[in-house]
C-alpha cells in the first residue's frame, strides 16, 4: 500500500471516529432534553391535579423508558460505524486492497 491509500483509510477511520461521537452525543442531549420535558409535565400534572398522582407517575415512568430508548439505538449505530465501518471496507474495495 502506498502511503496515500494509507492516509485515505486513515481519513476515512478519523471522520468515522468524528461522526461516531457527535452521535452519541446528540443522543445523550435529546435524552436529557426529554427527561426534563417529561418530568417538568409530571411536575406541572401534580401541582394541577393533585389526585392523579399514581396515574401520572406510570405515564411519567413509561415515557422515561422510552426516552431512553433513543441513546441506545444511537449506541447500536456508532458500535457497528466504530466496528465494521462500511466506508473503510469500499474503500478497500475500490482500490483493491
């Protein structure tokens, strides 16, 4: 290999590295963005409605779950972007290494 197709598959790995962090990091700010939406609700529902208390607190918890479904995803693709880059294997492949 030449030292340039190295630099392009190091390229490629970098950028990779790069939009694998802002992933997760997008994931981990709407995560907590919506937690403070929902509890902010669950808070303004009680101070409302003193007496849904147990009602509220279920929905509050099941949305929470929810919520932090989406860092997960976003986990499952930076783990598969970090583990087996797809832009690195065709690059490989187009200049047939």
């Amino acid at each position: 290999m030449t030292p340039d197709i190295i630099a392009q598959i190091g390229s490629v790995y970098a950028n990779t590295v790069l939009v694998v962090g802002f992933i997760l990091a997008a994931g981990v700010f709407a995560s907590a963005f919506g937690w403070a939406i929902i509890c902010s609700k669950y808070l303004e529902g009680i101070a409302r409605q003193p007496e849904m208390r147990a009602q509220l607190i279920g929905q509050m918890l099941f949305s929470g779950g929810l919520m932090e479904a989406f860092p997960m995803i976003g986990l499952g693709i930076a783990m598969f972007f970090t583990f087996a880059n797809p832009f690195a294997a065709s690059l490989r492949a187009a200049i047939g290494g």
